[in-house]
C-alpha cells in the first residue's frame, strides 16, 4: 500500500446537488488555474508538433518529446 502523500483532486465535479458545490469550494482556485495553464500548453505542443509520438523505444519517445519542449521553448524566447 502506497503511504498518503496528501494528493487531492484538482478536477472540479458537476454541480448537481448541494454536497458537489460544497465539494468544490474546497478545492484550490489557484492550483486549479495552475493546471489550465498546463492543459493549454500540452493543447499548443500536440497542435504545433503532432499528437502522437513516431518512436517505438521509450528512450527514442522521451527524446522526441524533450526535443519537441524545446523547440517550444526557443520559439517562444524569439
């Protein structure tokens, strides 16, 4: 059994009864905003770069990808 390392959900639920929107004031505002800001950065790497991998090997996948942040990264410093 794995120890508990506090992890909770970021996700909110659909609100349709009064225990969901209690359920989701007590989730974090601001590390939900976090994680929209990483679903549209993985949203713009899969539009500009493709949205799957062409490796086969895990390491050659890993590299593509590393490449691929990259690349992103050095078009946005321009």
């Amino acid at each position: 059994m794995e120890p508990d390392h506090e992890v909770r959900p970021l996700i909110k639920h659909r609100e349709f009864t009064s225990l969901f929107k209690a359920w989701n004031a007590r989730l974090d505002a601001d590390l939900y905003g976090q994680r929209s800001q990483s679903e549209t950065v993985n949203s713009t790497l899969k539009r500009k770069y493709g949205a799957f991998v062409r490796s086969r090997r895990w390491w050659k996948q890993f590299r593509e990808l590393t490449i691929a942040c990259l690349v992103h990264d050095t078009d946005r410093s321009f």
